[in-house]
C-alpha cells in the first residue's frame, strides 16, 4: 500500500478521498441508497482518516432519505472523531435537528458540542442558538456577548440588537450603548438601522437620566432649571412615559421659586397661539387654555384634539347643541357661552 500526503489508498488503487468525492456524486444525482453505502463502510471504520468526513455525508444523505435516527447515528460519529470541522459539522447537524423538532434540551447539548469545537466558522451561530434556547436570562445574555465577540456581522448585529435591548429594560442605557457601539464598527451598513436605533434609546435614557438629576438639583440657575424639567416633560413621552413627564411639568409648575415657576409655564404653553399667560388687563384667558395645557402636560393633546373636532362634526351635522355633561370641558364651555349672553344656566 502506497501513502502520498494527504491521499490513502485502501489496496485497491481507490483513495478514501476519491471514494467520498464519489458518494457525493452520487447523492446530488439522487442516489442515496449509494452514496450512503459508501459513506458507511469508511466510516465504519475507526483507523480510516476518512472516518469523520464520510460520517458527516453519511448523516446527510441519510436526513435526505428519511432516516432520521440513522443520521443522528452517523452524526455522533463525526463528533465522537473531534475533528476540527467534520466534528463541529456533526455536531451543528445534531443541533439543528433536534431544535427543528423542538427538543429544546438535546439542541442545547448539540449546540454546546460545536461550541466545544472551537470552530469558528460555526461559534456565531452556535452562541445565537444557545441565547435563544436558554433556559435563563443570566445564560441567554452570556450566550448573546458570546455571538457578539465572534464578531461575524450579520450575527453580532442581531445579538447585539438583543443584548441592547435587554441592557434597556434593566435600565443599563450606559452598557446598552456601549454594546451597540462595538456592533456598529463591525455591522454591514445595510444591517445598523436597529443598531442606530436602538443607540438613539440608550441616549434618550442618559439624557432623562441626566434631565431627573438637573430636575432635583438645587441651583440659583433659574433658566437651565426650568430648561431642565421642559427637557425631561418632553422626552419622557418618547419612552412611554407620559404619566412621568405630567409629575415633571407639575414639579416645575409649582416650583418654589416663582420665577422658575413661571419660565416653566411659558414653556409648557411654546405652540399656543397665545404663548404668556393672559394680564389682568387682558381679560380673562379663553375658557378652553387650562384643558389644553392639561392635555399637554398628560400627553394627551391629540385625545383632546380628536375629541373637539368630533364634537364640532355632530354639531355641523346634526345643528343640535352640545351636551355639556359628554365632555370633560363640556361644562365650561356652557358656562362662557351663557357668561356671554348674560344669562345663567339653568
């Protein structure tokens, strides 16, 4: 028997390496039953170095023929070999068959198999699988920093993203945006929108963050107080929290200090068509401002706003008076009309 690098000959002048070429050709023309008959006999045998490759073709060929336990048999061989890539191979197709089916625990063991590989051209998807299967959050985050350490684009954006996310709802905006800086610099262009986004998220955070310590801080800084609690009532609605940002703008409206307290009431009302609070000499202000400053300060303006117009549609339509008691301002309304008139309610 003749030995050439890389070639062994089986006796017969017929290389492992020509055989499995073979059985692959067999099986992309359709002819499982062959192929996988030569891929068994080499891999039914412990001293061929040929044993790990065809169990992976094995396993391949017996999936495509329905042979699914088969496979799996054949697969085991391939990672019982620990090769460096037929070894990570079988394990990958262990994995994803098992978690095709749903069993979860058999694809967390496969997946850890071609962790333990070391292979990198399957640690990306492999630390991807293990985030999603994990049984904790504790292990799906250490899974996720994992996948993005690979460093693979497509991967690290889509851990990342996850990772952010996360970080985001356990209030860790800081560490959020540290992770999807790391993304960003390996991230394909095409794949950063929910990167950049959720960036924009992690910002927003450390901005309230910063805006609540300005907000609680005592200063003589009367403009930048009141910047302060517009800043932070305006921002929190971006982050869902509209009842926050009514308690900021109430803090600064009755803000101790009267001169803040009326900056911050100018503030509130930037966008009024009157902007300053009426003057004695001005007359009373329109029956309708404290309800519109309500509706900003709750972040329900476009309630408000839908609410008015669907009330002046029924009245165009129908020509009959409004109802005072089927709205909130429905009172006051009916108070300045009739104030108007001179007359008084009934």
């Amino acid at each position: 028997m003749t030995v050439t690098p890389g070639r062994v000959d089986t006796g017969d002048g017929d290389t492992g390496e020509a055989r499995c070429d073979r059985a692959r050709t067999l099986a992309e023309r359709g002819d499982l039953a062959a192929a996988a008959e030569i891929f068994a006999e080499l891999a039914a045998d412990p001293g061929s170095p040929w044993r790990a490759q065809a169990a992976v073709g094995l396993a391949v060929v017996r999936e495509a023929g329905g042979d699914v336990e088969g496979a799996r048999a054949a697969a085991r061989i391939a990672v019982a070999s620990g090769h460096p890539e037929y070894a990570a191979q079988g394990a990958y197709h262990l994995a994803r068959g098992f978690e095709g089916e749903g069993l979860v625990d058999q694809a967390r063991a496969a997946w850890q198999a071609v962790v333990g590989t070391g292979n990198p051209g399957y640690l990306p998807a492999a630390h991807l699988a293990l985030a999603r299967l994990a049984q904790d959050p504790e292990e799906a985050e250490r899974a996720l920093r994992a996948a993005v350490g690979t460093g693979h684009p497509t991967v690290v954006t889509r851990a990342a993203a996850d990772l952010a996310e996360r970080l985001l709802a356990r209030d860790e905006a800081e560490e959020a945006a540290r992770v999807l800086h790391a993304a960003i610099a390996v991230a394909t262009e095409r794949d950063t929108a929910r990167l950049h986004t959720l960036l924009g998220i992690a910002h927003l955070e450390l901005a309230c963050g910063a805006l609540i310590t300005a907000v609680r801080a005592e200063t003589d800084d009367r403009a930048s107080a009141a910047l302060a609690v517009e800043l932070l009532a305006r921002t929190l609605p971006l982050r869902g929290r509209e009842e926050d940002a009514e308690k900021v703008w109430r803090h600064g409206l009755e803000h101790p200090d009267p001169a803040v307290a009326d900056d911050v009431y100018g503030r509130l009302r930037r966008g009024f068509a009157v902007e300053e609070q009426p003057s004695e000499a001005d007359g009373p202000a329109p029956w309708w401002d404290p309800f519109v400053e309500q509706a900003v300060s709750s972040g329900t303006l476009p309630v408000l706003t839908a609410e008015a117009f669907a009330a002046l549609d029924g009245l165009y339509v129908t020509g009959e008076p409004l109802d005072p008691e089927a709205y909130a301002w429905g009172s006051a309304l009916e108070r300045s009309f009739l104030d108007r008139l001179g007359a008084t309610p009934d």
